[in-house]
C-alpha cells in the first residue's frame, strides 16, 4: 500500500548532517513507491546563534526530491499556520527529526496540531533526545516534543534508554543509522591524493566533519605529540569547520610543535569532495569525548575505511574492536598506541575485511522495515 510521507526537518538548500539524513531517507521511501515530500525549514537557526560561516550548501540541489522551505524555527505563528496546513493534508505519516531541544518548541507545536486530524501518525526520528552540550531548559523542551509524538526511533541504543527519561509507554524502536552512501563512489588513494595535493610517501588519519569541543579533536591533537607519529611519516587530516573557538585548536598545535604533522582543510567540505578525503586517508579517527552514534562513521562504513573511536554513547555498539578498527577510551595515549599499532602492523587490509563484513548491516531498507512495523504498531 502507498503511503503518504511528509519528513519534517532540514533538507536543501540547508547543509549537514540532518539534512543529509532526510534527503536519503525520503530516497528511500521513494524507492518503496511512497509518495514522500520534505517540509524544510526556511529559518532554521538565527544568524547570530549560527556557529559556522554559512548554513546553506553550494552545490546542485537533489534530483526527484519534493522539498518545500517554509518553517521558522522562532516564529510560533509560522508554526501554527504550518501544522494547521499539514493538518488539512492529511498525511499518513510524518517523521519528524530531532536532534536539538532549541527546536523543540516549533517541531513540537507542529506535531500537535497535526495529531488533531486523528489521522496522521507522527514518529520522533531520535538522533540525540539528550544534547552533547547541555543548557538550561533541554529537558523541558525534549519532554514537549515526546509529549507530541505517537511513537520513536532511535539511530543509537543509547539514546533508546535517554527516551525512557521522558516516556515509557509509547511503540519505540532501535536502528542503526544506515549508511551515507549518497556521497559517491569509493576514489582511489593516488587519485584523492593528487585532487588534494598530498604526498604519497605519507600515511593520513582523518578527522572529519563539523569541530565541537565534545567530538575530542583536542585528543587527537595531543596523540599526535607522540615522536612516533613523526619517526613514521603519519600526519593528521583536519577537515572541517570549526564550531566552536578554533584559536585554541590552533594554539595547540603551535604549543606542541606539531604543525608539520598537520594537514588543516578548516572549512565545511562540500558533498561532492567528501570522498576524496576518504580516499586519502588510511583510517578515520572520532576520539569524542561523548556521543550517541555519528554520521561520520556512516561515511566510513561507505567509503570502506577502518576506524578508530572511542567507548562512549553508541560508538561502540558499531565498530567491532580489531575487527573493523578500534575502540579505545577517550585518552590521548592510547589513541596513539592503537593509529601506531594499525600502521606497524599492516592492519589495513585486516580492518577493511571486517568493515565490508559490517556495513551489510546498515542498508537503508533496514530503516523502512523498521518503521513500517511501528506504523503499524500505532493504535
């Protein structure tokens, strides 16, 4: 049976993971002959809250998407007129992302007014229900968004048990985030390292995507202080935008001594480039100080790579330790011992094995089946 899908949540011409996120989730749906639309936002954050240079991406928009911007995140009268609009339409389901209390109040409003027609059943698609950087007000404002839900899926484990904080009793589900395939194919390493004009001679680790203070890029800095790094021809990929105070990212490395051992691509790397940083480097490193899951390890399951992260949230759960790469406690020395044990021991082809092996496990058909059986769940 065709259902009627409506994702509400950040898509193009807005950039990121969520936005990633939605896109590839309404191709999935597609791909199972549902009719799906996206309701993105045309605020999503104020200029002055923004952490990064820019929210809006500047490549092609996606092909065979139905994406209408019209949400204000701050404007309760937006909210307003947009449920009462979706209300009227009587979509058969609509997932709702949410992954920060600051849009609990708008996303939340939406949904209960939607829930009015007594047709419509709503899922809260968890990505985080407990923010990595907490403020005053996050558990009021994530018990207003649950309150309006009809039931949840969750990408991590983690985050499953944080639900059970604000509900016990509504149909939940666990997935695994599926896999970021929609970045292209894998690129050969001579051919990413010539379009990023590295040297072949070199070894790279990657640390990839948006810098907060919590994903632990300050760890791994302090891991590449080890001689051995150097004795080794090993350096450090930086690649990303700083979104939080970048100075002291910077200041660290000037301290240590180590900026011959530093690649530094500080900027929001465009989809279209995301693989040939990928493709460079030998293994990805998230040494996060705490997490639920990452879209950062999705791409890595895509592109094949091994890599290292650390026991924290649900990181864990989805790298097998020295099968697929490593799980480590978030510390500065053993993140070192283990990148040094994977170059001295020729680990790559090993890990790669056993990352191929795994990423059969997160095939976006995994994510439909599983809300399809909530849907049906819902009374």
């Amino acid at each position: 049976m065709v259902k009627k899908i409506l994702i509400l949540g950040t898509a193009y011409p807005l950039r990121g993971g969520m936005a990633a996120f939605n896109e590839r989730l309404a191709n999935a749906f597609l791909d199972e002959k549902d009719e799906v639309q996206i309701e993105n936002f045309k605020l999503q954050y104020p200029s002055f809250l923004f952490p990064g240079k820019t929210q809006y991406a500047n490549w092609e928009a996606p092909k065979r998407l139905k994406i209408i911007s019209t949400i204000n995140s701050i404007n309760p009268i937006n909210w307003i007129k947009i449920g009462l609009k979706i209300k009227k339409q009587k979509p058969d389901v609509v997932i709702i992302g949410y992954w920060l209390p600051f849009m609990a109040p708008c996303l939340g409003t939406i949904a209960k007014i939607i829930k009015q027609n007594k047709h419509t059943k709503i899922i809260g698609l968890l990505h985080n229900i407990i923010p990595h950087e907490k403020r005053i007000g996050d558990k009021v404002f994530s018990n207003y968004f649950v309150k309006n839900c009809h039931a949840f899926v969750s990408l991590s484990r983690s985050v499953l048990a944080d639900l059970s904080l604000f509900d016990e009793t509504k149909p939940r589900a666990f997935c695994p985030h599926p896999l970021y395939d929609h970045f292209g194919e894998i690129i050969e390493r001579e051919k990413a390292l010539e379009s990023l004009k590295l040297n072949s001679n070199e070894k790279y680790v990657l640390f990839f995507g948006l810098i907060r203070d919590y994903k632990g890029l300050d760890l791994l800095i302090e891991a590449f202080a080890d001689k051995r790094f150097k004795e080794r021809n090993i350096k450090l990929i930086i690649a990303g935008e700083f979104y939080s105070n970048g100075e002291k990212y910077l200041r660290q490395i000037e301290q240590l001594g180590i900026k011959e051992r530093i690649i530094l691509h500080d900027k929001f790397i465009p989809d279209p480039e995301v693989g040939l940083y990928f493709g460079a480097a030998e293994i990805i490193a998230q040494p996060y100080k705490n997490a639920t899951q990452s879209g950062v390890t999705q791409i890595g399951f895509h592109f094949e790579k091994p890599m290292l992260v650390t026991n924290v949230g649900g990181l864990a759960e989805i790298i097998p330790n020295e099968k697929a790469g490593y799980v480590v406690e978030p510390n500065a020395e053993e993140i070192a011992n283990k990148l040094i044990d994977f170059f001295d021991n020729n680990r790559y082809d090993e890990f790669k094995t056993g990352v191929i092996k795994e990423k059969k496990k997160y095939a976006w058909e995994t994510m439909t089946t599983t809300m399809n059986d909530l849907i049906n769940k819902i009374g």
